[in-house]
C-alpha cells in the first residue's frame, strides 16, 4: 500500500520502521508515503500525480489521509477527494495532531504530567494544548509552535497510531487501522 497524506508531519509518524512493522503484522507493505501540500491537491488532476508516484513504486492500494479541520462532515470532507477503486479516504478529526492528544502514555511521557484528553478530536488546537500542557508542567521553558519538531517529539517519546486508536473517543485513528485490517483481510 501507498499513503497520500495532507502535510509534512504525517510522513514522520507513517514513513517509519515503527509503522512498517505494526501493519507488516497484517501482512501490508508499505511501499511509501507522499505528502500531498494541502487539502486542495487532492482535487482530480492534482492527486493523480501523488498516485502515480505510489503506483509506480508497486503500491496496490492507496490510503488518503485528510484532515478534517473546519469541515462540518466527514462524509463531505471525503466526497471531496477524487474517488478511485484501489483507494481508502480516511479522515482524520480534526487533524493528525489530535491524535497525539488520544496516546496518553506518550502525551504523558512528553509533556511531564499525567495526562489525559477526554475528546482528543474535539480539540481545535492540539498543538497549543500540547505547548500549554508542557509550559505548565514547568517540562518546557519554551517550545516553538512547529507541527515538524512536534511530529518529531512524539515520535521520539513514543508515539504510534496503536496507541491513539485505544483511546476511546478517537474513532479516526480506530477507523484507520480498522481499515488497515480490513485491506488485509481481502487480500
């Protein structure tokens, strides 16, 4: 499989030995992971050229990771992306970072203090909660407001999707990996 996702921090996270191993247990290869640069290449003609470099590399079938951000329905967010049969839409609510919100041990371990989201994805911000959380545990003196160093961070402190998902009010991260399993299972 290929993932097609909106931004720089997603690759960190997903383009990682760490990610390739969890989904290798379903039995899926990951052949690469190509960032999009927003929600608006992935309009028909623009996603074909991020396809095209999965293709090209063996992918069979394609993950499109989108970020819900303001949208009002995840439904319409995906009607958004161009459709094709080797593909899976998945939205994240309201952007990958809630995710990091959803692992608390990692989330924990980052910022100092016991942690706990009850609503990742309702968070309108997670990158400031996650600045906020670690200024208030005394655990940063400061910390740039960058989704790049952030992505980094976690993944460095432990961060994985497996963990996001357990939480139970992260249906996104739940639905992905659901997906994942489910794509195994077909072939």
């Amino acid at each position: 499989m290929g993932i097609i996702c909106e931004g720089e921090t997603e690759p960190i996270i997903l383009d990682t030995v760490g990610f390739r191993a969890s989904i290798a247990q379903f039995g899926i290869e990951l052949i690469g992971v190509t960032q999009a640069g927003g929600k608006k290449e992935y309009g028909a003609e623009r996603i074909n050229k991020h396809r095209q470099i999965l293709l090209d590399k063996g992918a069979e079938h394609i993950y499109v990771l989108v970020d819900l951000d303001k949208d009002l329905c995840i439904t319409l967010t995906k009607q958004d992306v161009s459709q094709h049969p080797d593909q899976t839409v998945i939205v994240a609510v309201k952007e990958f970072e809630n995710w990091y919100l959803a692992d608390d041990s990692t989330l924990s371990h980052f910022v100092g203090v016991d942690t706990f989201i009850e609503f990742p994805e309702a968070d309108g911000d997670a990158i400031t909660t996650i600045i906020n959380l670690g200024l208030q545990s005394g655990r940063f003196n400061r910390f740039r407001k960058s989704k790049v160093l952030l992505a980094n961070a976690m993944k460095n402190n432990g961060f994985t999707i497996e963990n996001a998902a357990k939480h139970p009010n992260c249906p996104s991260a739940q639905y992905f990996l659901t997906k994942l399993q489910n794509l195994a299972s077909a072939n």
